[in-house]
C-alpha cells in the first residue's frame, strides 16, 4: 500500500471517528434537551391546569357562577388538548361528563356536591398521572445522561486510542525506512556493496529499495571490474619489472614498499621474503644499498655501495608515481590536477669500465 493511501486512511479513520464522536454528542444534548423541554411543557401545564380548576372549586359554591363555570370550562379544555400520559384521557372525558353535570341545572344539590367529589378525585388521579410521569421522564433523563457520559466516554478512548496508533506509528512508518536507507548509504560509502534493503513497508520504500539494490549491484560490478583492471596493469607492470636486467624497487607515497624484482632481492639478498606493506626504512635497517638510496638525492647520477665488502656502482633513475585527480569547480569547471602517489627507483649495476666509456 502507497503513503498516501495509508495516510489517507488513517486520517478518514480519524476523521470518521471524530465525527461520529460530535454526531454522538449532538445527539445525547438534543435528547436530553428535548426530554426536559417535553417534561416542562406537558406535565407542568397539566398541574397548572388542574390547579386552576381545583381553585375554582375551592374557591366557589354551588351551584357555581356562570363566571366560575367559564374559568374552570376554560382550564379543563386545555387540558384536553394536552394529554400525554396513559389513562390521562379516561380521567379526563370523567372530569368533563362530571363537569357538564355539574352546570347542569337539573342537577340536585346534593348530587352536585357528589359531582364536586368525583371531579376532585379526577384531578387527583390526572394530578397523579403527570407527577409519576415526571419522576419517570426526570429517571429517563438521568439514564440517557448516563448512556451519553458512557458512549461519549467510550467514543473519547477510542479516538485517544487511534491518535496515540497513529502517532505511535505513522513517525516510525516513514522514519525507519529513511535510517535503514542512510544505514544503507553509509555502508555503501564504505564500499560495502553486498548491502542490500528489503522495505516492505509500502510501495515507495519498496521501490526505493528496488532502486538502491540495483545501484549497489552495478556498484559492485563496477568495483570489481576496476580492481580487476587495476590488477591486471599492476600484475603487467610486475611481469615487465621482473624481465628487466636491473633492480627495480616501488614505494608508495608512504614510503611503503610495493615490490621488489628478482633482480632487486638478489642484490639485496632479501630472497622470497615478503616485504611488501613494510616501510622502506624498516628494510633498510641492514641493507647498505636501500640505505644509500634513500639518502641520496635525485640529482645524483652514481651511488657506491658495499654489499658483502665488494665496493659496486650503481646508476639510480627514480620517477615519481603521479595519479590523476579530477576535481569539478563548484561553478562546474572540471579542473585536471594529480598527486604523487609513490616513487620508482632503477638501479642499474655498471662496472668500471662501463663508467670509463659514459665519461
């Protein structure tokens, strides 16, 4: 899977998740609201209607005025139109028969007086019906209170859990990749071309893994195709030196010993001991010949060195080992330039008659 894909999906997640945590938190303040709005409205204007129309009960004999009668008509109408609780109706058409009765001006004295009764016995049942559903609804409030602090706190952990997922592992996602790829670089710089990166972690860095193999294997190719050269011109130059009938001796630029020919260990009696990697000096410790060498100069045509008591003449020829360096400008110019990368010295035994003639 690609970045932008993973990332796309963990921040829908996120998204979604925060999303459904908001709808869920509108949702539960809207129920609550609507549940305490219902409460008040309904139930409170029922005890406010049934107050009103025990008022004019109390407040009034019988038979009651057509001004009482108007009042408590008015009230019990409005209670009509606001039943909301089961058996609220029954008690409520009980009121108006009672009511109508009541008025009626057939109706007795005495039996008004029982009218009068059963009538308060229905506000009190419809008194009764709306308290109940008040301590109900106030019940259901606190439950959805409870539900809503539980979801919504289940909903909050949740997000928290995604957001520390992400953050725990989004970083890592894209950072590891890079230190196992600048690990693979440094490595690499170190001419280490067996490194290989397997990033599986999405399709970029598999790619990019893809890519930094296959530079490490033409880099290796490349490494082992100019040692190879360079072997093989070092092995021609050995071969030449050991067919020439003079000593030669190679030192690098630190003063290290590369080789020595036949011709050279003979003179030196040095024989098949290696000696290349040592310093010149650590060879010339008891050698009179390397000795005189290296403290002669360039400019000096002969050397005279006692080997095995015989007095012996020596030409030296010594050339300096100069390796090209190419060094780009920063404006881009590439500048020729070299080093000095050894000496090349040639001693060339002659005799004394051989010296005659080259005076």
């Amino acid at each position: 899977m690609k970045i932008r894909k993973k990332l796309f999906v963990g921040f829908g997640l996120l998204f979604l998740v925060v999303m459904f945590f908001g709808a869920s938190s509108i949702y539960y303040i809207e129920e609550i609201s609507e549940t305490a709005k219902v409460t008040l409205k309904n139930n409170y204007n029922t005890l406010t209607f049934t107050r009103d129309m025990r008022a004019v009960l109390d407040e009034n004999d019988l038979p009651l005025t057509a001004k009482a009668s108007d009042v408590f008509n008015h009230a019990l109408k409005k209670q009509e139109n606001n039943i909301t609780e089961k058996g609220e109706m029954e008690a409520t058409a009980g009121l108006r028969k009672d009511f109508d009765q009541l008025i009626s001006p057939v109706t007795s004295l005495g039996q008004k007086q029982a009218l009068t009764r059963q009538m308060r016995s229905s506000l009190k049942t419809i008194d009764g019906l709306n308290m109940k559903a008040i301590v109900d609804k106030d019940n259901a409030t606190h439950e959805t209170v409870n539900n809503a602090t539980i979801y919504l706190g289940a909903g909050g952990f949740i997000t928290f859990l995604i957001i520390f997922i992400l953050i725990a592992n989004f970083p890592g996602f894209i950072v590891n990749p890079l230190h196992q790829l600048a690990d693979g670089f440094m490595e690499v710089s170190h001419e280490n071309y067996e490194t290989r990166l397997d990033l599986q972690t999405s399709e970029e860095f598999v790619e990019l893994s893809n890519a930094f193999n296959a530079m490490a294997v033409r880099l290796g190719k490349n490494e082992n195709t100019n040692v190879t050269k360079r072997l093989s011109a070092e092995s021609q130059v050995k071969i030449l030196a050991e067919e020439m009938p003079d000593a030669v001796i190679a030192v690098n630029e630190k003063q290290e010993i590369l080789f020595i020919n036949l011709v050279g260990r003979k003179i030196l009696k040095i024989g098949e001991k290696p000696v290349g990697g040592q310093t010149l000096h650590s060879v010339i410790k008891h050698k009179d010949l390397l000795k005189s060498i290296a403290e002669k100069n360039n400019d000096k045509k002969y050397l005279e060195v006692i080997i095995d008591g015989n007095s012996d003449q020596f030409q030296l020829h010594s050339f300096e080992i100069v390796v090209p360096n190419l060094k780009p400008e920063p404006i881009g110019t590439l500048q020729f330039s070299g080093f000095p990368a050894g000496m090349i010295y040639i001693l060339k035994n002659i005799s004394e008659k051989e010296k005659v003639k080259s005076v």
